[in-house]
C-alpha cells in the first residue's frame, strides 16, 4: 500500500488513533500511531520510519509517543538518516518508591563516570550482556557511609547501568527538551485524520474481511480523506 502524503495543518481531534491504523505521513516529517505497547510492535519503528523516508525521497525526523521507545529501533533510526523524536517511558521503580532516579547521576563523559547526587563519582566498574545489550556498571565505593544513601538505594551500593549507545539516546533527549512542542505537533498531524477517519468509517469499521481486502478498503478511506483535504 501506497503511503499517503496529508497537510501538516489538521487540528487535533478528541477521537483517539488506532495503532493498527495504516501511516500518515507528511514531509520531512512523519508521525507514527500512538498506542503501541508490545515489544513486536515496538520493533516496526525502524520499518515505518523507512517506509516514510522513502516516500519523500529524503531524510526525515520521525515522531512517535512513548510506546516506541526501544534503543534498537531508535540507534538504527539514527545510522539511517532518520532522525527519532521518542519521549522515555516513565517507569521508574526508584523513583516510584522514592529514590533517586537515574536522570539524577550526571554522567560525566570525559571520564567515563557519572556524579551521584552526593556529589561522590560512580565508575565503570564491569560491563554485562541482558537482551542482547552490552551495558555498562557504574558504582561508587563511598556508597556505604553516604548519609543520603536512604535515599538512593536499599543495596550495598547503587548501580547505574549505561548502554554502550546510551549517548544516541541523549542526543535525542537534547533534541526533545529543545522542541517541547513536538507532541502537540504530533497529535495535530496524526489525530485529526484517524479521528476523522473512524467517524466515516462508521461503528463497523471495517466491511471487508481479510487482511489484503481490509488494505485495500483503508487505503480507499485514505486516498479519500486526503482528496478532501486538497479540494
């Protein structure tokens, strides 16, 4: 299926997108589905996003909510000339039991070494394969007698793993904290035209059966939406 090419300039819509909703894509930038959540689906983020590119010929910055957030995904993004636009899912566990989270150690990249909270350093100590990631095990020795050690951890020291492509993630932090508007931007392109889309389509949704028919259904409803959009 053709991937089809709408205006930037759709207002947002109350109506919630579907994640199994085909790609709406406006150049150079392109906004993936929100609602995403298994790893499966998590893994397309890299195939959307080249599907976008190819369609506008170029190099392209692509949105997403945090469902996609997965440094795979985003680190082959980023060797392919597509730039990710994905926030981090807050799931803390320390910071939901009230410890330091890991945004509060500073890694200090000239030394290969993070500043706790304390101000004491944590240095790489070891590096481990988990999932097929190679990471990095930063921790200090004065973690022992540190008076706000309550605070940060219940083990004999706290531990910070680093991703040994961690930084292509902050890079894109940087990029995120210097657009805040990004997400608006992203509901504004992708929520109108499912929105709209649904409303057509009717309670049914679908008429047709089968996954090649339902395509080609979707695709009608969309070359229809973006007619009506031009005319």
């Amino acid at each position: 299926m053709a991937t089809p090419v709408v205006d930037s300039t759709a207002a947002s819509s109350p109506a919630e997108s579907a994640a199994a909703a085909p790609e709406i894509v406006p150049a150079p930038e392109i906004e993936i589905p929100e609602g995403v959540k298994d790893e499966k689906s998590k893994a397309r983020f890299m195939e959307l996003a080249t599907q976008a590119k190819e369609a506008v010929g170029r190099d392209i910055t692509a949105l997403a909510d945090r469902g996609y957030f997965k440094g795979e995904e985003i680190l082959r993004c980023a060797d392919n000339g597509i730039e990710p636009l994905v926030p981090k899912p807050q799931t803390s566990n320390n910071k939901a039991a009230g410890l330091f989270d890991k945004s509060d150690f500073v890694y200090l990249e000239v030394d290969d070494a993070y500043r706790c909270p304390a101000g004491e350093r944590a240095i790489r100590r070891m590096t481990v394969v988990e999932n097929g990631m190679t990471l990095h095990k930063y921790w200090s020795t004065a973690c022992r007698q540190c008076p706000l050690k309550p605070k940060c951890t219940t083990g004999v020291e706290r531990r910070i793993a680093r991703w040994e492509h961690e930084a292509v993630l902050e890079r894109m932090q940087d990029r995120l904290h210097q657009r805040p508007q990004a997400a608006r931007e992203r509901r504004q392109t992708v929520e109108h035209p499912f929105g709209t889309l649904k409303a057509w389509m009717g309670a049914t949704h679908f008429l047709m059966r089968t996954l090649p028919k339902v395509r080609t259904e979707m695709s009608l409803h969309v070359l229809a939406y973006n007619m009506k959009r031009v005319c």
